[in-house]
C-alpha cells in the first residue's frame, strides 16, 4: 500500500463556487503511482466547504451560489451568532449542508471522476481569505 499527503494553501477566492480538480492534482503527483485507490481532499475551515459537481458550463457554479443564498439568507433575525458578519452563520450552515471532504476513486493512476465532474471549493465568506486543505491518497 501507498500512501501520500499533502497540506497546501489554497489562494484567496472569491465568494462564491470555484474548480479546483487541477491545484488538486498539482499538488500530489504521486496520484500516478496508484493503481487502484481513493483521493481524500478535507478542508480545514468551517464557513467553507467541499463538493464535486459540474466542471463545463460555469453557470451551474452561478447558479449554486443563488440558490445557496436563496435557501441560506443572511440577516436571518433567529441568527444569534453573528459577531463576525452577516455572511458568518450562513456559511457555516452552507458549509455543513455540503460537508468538508470528498472522496474519489484512483484508477489507474488518475481521478476516476465523470466527464463532467470536478472538485470545488466553495467559499460561503465574502472574505474568507486563503483556505487550507489537506489532500491524502492511497492504494496499490
């Protein structure tokens, strides 16, 4: 079995859904080595989350971010932790509907995902500044 890990600090993004399958891959080459494997990919954050989801059409990123907004408002009068912003207790409730970790298939030495599928940060601050996540993968 082999195993690799990597922590790396992603740039500052803006609010918003963002593609980062290709900063993943940059990040641990040694996805080559494994034949068959998982990718494990956690953020270490909690107004800022993880998920796979469309990685053509830059819409679909446009519109996850209304709809979030939409069903996850800010100034919500029931808020009381609201100390660090309007945008705060929303992101933490965006960032646990999503979750902080995804996982992928290695196969053959590369992702397994579909066609149409990357990785996405998604940053629920409007000032979330840069993001770390630690990237672990493993196999035969």
């Amino acid at each position: 079995m082999k195993s690799f890990q990597k922590q790396i600090k992603l740039k500052s993004y803006s609010r918003g859904f963002h593609l980062i399958t290709d900063t993943v891959l940059d990040a641990v080459p040694e996805i080559s080595q494994i034949n068959i494997g998982q990718l494990q990919v956690f953020i270490k954050h909690t107004s800022a989350s993880l998920t796979i989801n469309e990685n053509a059409d830059f819409t679909v990123r446009t519109d996850f971010e209304s709809h979030f907004n939409k069903m996850v408002p800010e100034n919500a009068p029931f808020y009381k932790h609201t100390y660090e912003g309007s945008d705060d207790m929303p992101a933490h409730i965006k960032a646990s509907l999503l979750g902080a970790s995804v996982q992928i298939p290695i196969t053959n030495g590369k992702l397994n995902l579909g066609i149409w599928q990357g990785i996405y940060l998604c940053e629920h601050r409007n000032h979330g500044g840069s993001r770390t996540i630690v990237i672990t993968a493993f196999g035969i």
